[in-house]
C-alpha cells in the first residue's frame, strides 16, 4: 500500500486537489476525498468545478443516494461507498482506515508537520506501506528524499 505525503508550502489543498483526483480518474482508479469539515468539504467541491474550464471532475458529497455512482465521493468517513481504491486526506488529520485503500494521499500544512512527521515514522516501520514524500519546487511537485 502506498502513502504519498504532499506538505503543502504554497497554497492550500484546494489547489492540490483537483490535479491529484484527475492524475487518479486518469488511471481509472475511484477516489474517495476526505475532509472532516463540512465548510471544507464545500470549498474542495468547488475547487474540483472550476479546476480546469476545459474539463469537469464528476462528484458529489457522500450521503446523496447516489454514492457508489461518483467517480470522486466527497466524504467525513473513511469508507468506500463509490468503490474507491484510492484516498486523499485532504485535512491534514491522518485516519488509519485509509490503510484499508489501495493507494493514499496525504496532505498536511506547515502546521502539521509533527503530526505528519509522527504519521510517516509509524507507517514507515510497517512493512506493507510505501510512504513517498513531496514537496513544491517552484511551480511543479517533486518527490523528495
């Protein structure tokens, strides 16, 4: 199982997400997008709206009666209810279900470095995790060391 561990340096997740659900819809995988806040649930929907004026990332917010239909569910709960191999936990809040996926996005700020830094120790020491880092160079993503 792969965790890839985005530090968010230059912008919020909002400007991550909608690159990261795209590169996800590319290889055919679902995605569940988790955030505990309503009011940032909200702002990550409109954020996979106006993404790309050429493009539209299909989702909804999980409990619409329609969950197992959606491409990208977003959602409070680590549960596949479209089907999804893949998460992103877009608050920065590490849940152990997204071990339960495929593969793992997580994004963290500057102000939760120790809880991501204690994140990657306890998942690296386990066997069946593949933590990768990133980080911002310029305008680009790069994995880091």
């Amino acid at each position: 199982m792969r965790v890839d561990f985005y530090h968010l340096t230059r912008g919020p997740a909002e400007k991550l997400v909608p690159m990261l659900a795209s590169k996800s819809l590319d290889v055919g995988k679902k995605l569940v997008l988790l955030a505990a806040e309503e009011e940032h649930r909200t702002v990550l929907s409109d954020a996979l709206w106006h993404a790309d004026p050429t493009s539209f990332l299909a989702h909804d917010f999980a409990g619409s009666g329609r969950d197992s239909d959606q491409p990208i569910l977003i959602s409070d709960r680590c549960e596949p209810a479209n089907g999804a191999s893949y998460i992103l936990l877009a608050d920065g809040q590490w849940q152990e279900e997204a071990l339960d996926f495929e593969r793992a996005f997580f994004l963290f700020s500057a102000d939760q470095i120790e809880h991501a830094r204690s994140t990657w120790r306890r998942l690296a020491a386990n066997e069946v995790v593949t933590p990768r880092y990133w980080k911002q160079d310029g305008g680009r993503w790069v994995e880091g060391p």
